[in-house]
C-alpha cells in the first residue's frame, strides 16, 4: 500500500493537462495571433506612409524638372529654360517626343542657336520668314533645345527619342511607349485610368498613332485647368489608382506649377536705358527695348517689343516696362536695342560741331566724332562735304569712305585726303589734304591753310555725316545682349546707350 499510493499520483498526473494549462496555453496563442495581425497591419499601414512619402518626393523631382531656380542664382534650370516653354505632357517631359500624326518626332537637341531679329513677325510676335529677319552676332548665341542622349527604339522600324536630363526614369527597354517604356510614376506604381489627362490649348491629339493616358502621364493626373497654357497640376489617384478615395485612397495634389513660377508677365521686364553717349547729344526718344525669347519646341524667335523711351539727356535715365498680356518663360534671352518695328538701325555713331569755321578767317572747323564700342565691327560709312574752290554754282564736293570702328578712322582720315587732291581718284579739289584728325579728342579739324584761295573763303564744313545701309543686313547697327529672365519676381535690366554692359 505504501508503494503503490505514489504511483497512483503519478498516473493521475499523466492522463491530460489542467484547466488552468489549457487557459493558459489559449491566451498566449490568442496574444501571437493578435500580435501577427496587428505587425501586419503596422507593416501595410508603413509601407502605405512610404509609398506616399515618394509620391511627394517624386512630385517635387517632377517640379524641379520643369523649372528650378536655387536661392541666390540669377538663373534658372529646366525644361523650360532649355525650351523656352512648359512641356504639353510627360513624353515630352521625358523622352522629348512629339506626339505626331502620322508619325511621332522629336524636339531640337540642346545646341548653340543664333538670334534672328524679325522686324515685321506675326500677330504673335513670332519670326514669320518674311525676308527682311536680321541675323545677330554669333557671340549673342543662346544654348536652348533639349538635353539627354539621343537614342533608337529597338523596334523593327526604329523611332528616335531621348533619354531625357530631367527626370530620374527606372529602368526599362528602349522604348518610349508601352508597358516596359522607363517610367516616372507616381510613387504607387499604378498605371494612369482613363480621363487622367486634361489637354493644354497648344497640344492637339493625334487622330492616328497617339500616346495613350500612360505615356501622356506616367500614371499621374496630368492637369491644365481649363485647357490654360500657363497653369499645370500634377496630382496622384493614391493608393487605389483610381478617382476618389479616403485615407491613402485620396486624390492629392501634390505639384502645382502656376504661371508665376515658370514664366512673368511682359509688364514685369522693366528695361533701363542710360545715356552715356556724353561725346554728343542725342535724343533716345526714337528707341525703344525688345526681347528675343527662342521657343525650342516650334524652332522660332518671338520678337515682343517695348515701348518707345523718353527723351534722355546726356547722362540721364530712361525706364520703360512691357505691355502686359504676353508670358515670358524663365530663362536666357536677348535683350536688344533699335529704332522702332520697321526701322531697325540704332545710330550711335554720331558727329557734333565743336567749333564753327569763321568765313573770311582762318579759324577752322572743328567736329567730334562719336562711335560707339562695338566688338562686332558694323560696317559703316563716314561722309565729308567740302566747299569745290572749282565749282562756284555748286560749291561743295562729297567724298565717303568705309568706317569700321575708332581704331580705322585715322587711317580712313588719310584715304578721304586723297581724295579731296588730286591723284587720289577725286577730281582734285585741294592742294594738299584738307582734313586733320585729333586722336587726343577724338576731333575732325578743316586746316584751311592747307587748302586754296577759294577755302580760305569759305571754310565751313557741312555737318559730317556716319551713314548705314538699312538695306544691308550686315550693315545694321543693333546693340543687344544677353538678359536672365527670372520666374515671381519684377526683372530690371539696364542697357547702356554706348556699349551694353552685363
């Protein structure tokens, strides 16, 4: 009896486990069970906050694209600083290609252009080929057009594009197209739903061969509202890719590109002139600014002009501001100087009488040449009228030469000599040369000692007279330079009268 009691105990023991055990072994199952959920849940909800962190990301690399500006900077980078305007959609934003029917192409490559003054453009103000376009100083060239690796579909029939500079794309094949085109997504990866993409006025879609929603977006909500050419807003479907939603679900706005950060309004560029032409007087009440914009995307200068400056008196200023209307997108620029529309040369090679000859004396005649600094060399004419001692009905003999710039004009002087004696293809007026130039003042003096009888008597220079050819494009004196036009802000340029300075 003794020894079998203990061994009853055990095999009591040994049948099942007790209550308390089995409770125990369900609450801490029910606990992991709980935990499991609950970890998932934490992991669907931190994945959720990543992937919309992205998308926030992704919106903000997608506005750098299309026009930075860093604090500090006077300039601007971008899509629209290379093209002179914003992109229609995300293909052009991406690989450059124009949606084109029946074929797609694609923009300029960035490249040196020169500048083409249109005096006569369209009713946009853009260059319109109409014979009369001015060609600029290759040292004004601007860089535009678009920047990235040109390459080659790898279809059958290879289709150019670019591996644009802009955008951060994923991976894919070399297509610009389709499902394993490399993509700019939203952050949640959806493709974009039907109705995704409204159309901006300037983009027309292709009635054959056109881009779907995809390639027009990347799965983002492509948006002009109401068709604006100068509003853009990208917004994200959320989680469930598509319209509406709650939660991760929502549609959110996460770029608005307006107006002012890509482009200012024409009245916001003030230009001011400064007379410094203090050798001679002249009036700039006949000049007036304009500004040479390249659009890259149609390959055409737009020549916007300003309005005609006040009177400026040597050594003052003159401020003037564009006419409103018309968006001038971020970027390099020319700004230029001239008459007006349809008179295109900017006189600033000037004479001014110094000293009056005295008829019956011999004091002289004394005039001042003014010439503006020009590193292009225009070509222009210098003109002298001297009284003919042989010829007392007409009294006067012309001569012109080539005038290039200050640094010809003692050698110019010497060849006008010539001609006014005889033996230097003139008729031979004079003796000996008449004319003297004084470099220290840059001077034209008559030396009547040097000249006839007759001079002696009458020894007053008609006014000297530097022509130009507006006929002759080559022969037209324009002063230009480059302008950084900057996006929210009022830009104030200055121009000098003499020679424009940065």
């Amino acid at each position: 009896m003794i020894r079998t009691q203990p061994l009853q105990r055990i095999r009591r023991q040994t049948n099942g486990f007790t209550l308390l055990e089995l409770l125990l072994v369900v609450f801490i199952m029910s606990i992991l069970a709980f935990s499991a959920v609950s970890l998932t849940e934490s992991l669907d909800s931190s994945q959720d906050q990543f992937r919309y962190e992205r998308a926030r990301h992704q919106a903000s690399k997608l506005e750098q694209a299309i026009v930075v500006q860093t604090t500090g900077e006077r300039s601007v980078r971008g899509f629209v600083a290379d093209m002179g305007d914003l992109p229609d959609h995300m293909t052009e934003l991406a690989f450059g290609v124009v949606d084109g029917d029946p074929n797609d192409t694609v923009f300029m490559a960035s490249q040196n252009v020169t500048p083409v003054f249109d005096p006569t453009p369209d009713a946009s103000f853009y260059s319109n080929a109409s014979g009369d376009e001015i060609i600029l100083s290759t040292s004004l060239n601007v860089i535009k057009g678009f920047r990235g690796m040109a390459l080659q579909t790898d279809e059958a029939i290879p289709r150019p594009f670019y591996m644009g500079a802009y955008l951060p794309l994923t991976p894919g094949t070399t297509l610009y197209e389709g499902a394993n085109k490399p993509r700019f997504d939203d952050g949640w990866g959806t493709l974009a739903p039907a109705g995704s993409f409204t159309k901006r006025n300037s983009y027309t879609p292709v009635a054959s061969n056109g881009l779907g929603n995809d390639e027009l977006t990347h799965g983002w909500n492509w948006t002009f509202p109401g068709g604006s050419e100068a509003t853009l807003h990208i917004s994200s479907y959320g989680k469930n890719g598509i319209l509406g939603g709650t939660d991760y679900d929502e549609d959110l706005i996460l770029a608005t590109i307006n107006a002012d950060d890509w482009s200012v309004d024409s009245a916001a560029v003030h230009v001011e002139l400064f007379n410094d032409a203090f050798e001679v007087e002249r009036d700039c009440s006949d000049l007036r600014p304009f500004l040479l914009v390249f659009n890259a995307k149609i390959q055409r200068w737009r020549v916007i002009p300003g309005p005609l400056f006040g009177s400026i008196s040597n050594g003052g200023v003159s401020r003037i501001a564009f006419a409103t209307g018309l968006r001038i997108p971020a970027g390099n620029h020319i700004l230029l100087l001239a008459s007006n529309l349809n008179s295109v040369t900017t006189p600033l090679a000037l004479s001014n009488e110094v000293q009056a000859g005295v008829t019956g004396s011999t004091q002289p005649e004394i005039q001042r040449l003014f010439v503006a600094a020009d590193s292009r060399h225009i070509k222009y004419k210098l003109q002298v009228t001297l009284p003919d001692p042989n010829d007392p009905v007409n009294l006067s003999v012309t001569y012109t030469n080539d005038l290039y710039d200050l640094s010809s004009i003692s050698t110019r002087i010497t060849e006008l000599n010539s001609k006014f004696v005889a033996g230097g293809g003139g008729a031979g007026q004079y003796d000996t040369g008449p004319l003297e130039y004084v470099a220290d003042d840059n001077t034209i003096k008559l030396d009547p000692a040097a000249a006839t009888s007759a001079m002696t008597n009458n020894h007053d220079l008609a006014p000297i007279q530097i022509i130009f050819d507006p006929a002759d494009v080559n022969n037209v004196l324009l002063r230009a330079k480059h302008v950084d036009i900057l996006p929210g802000q009022t830009n104030v340029l200055r121009m000098n009268l003499s020679a424009l300075t940065p």
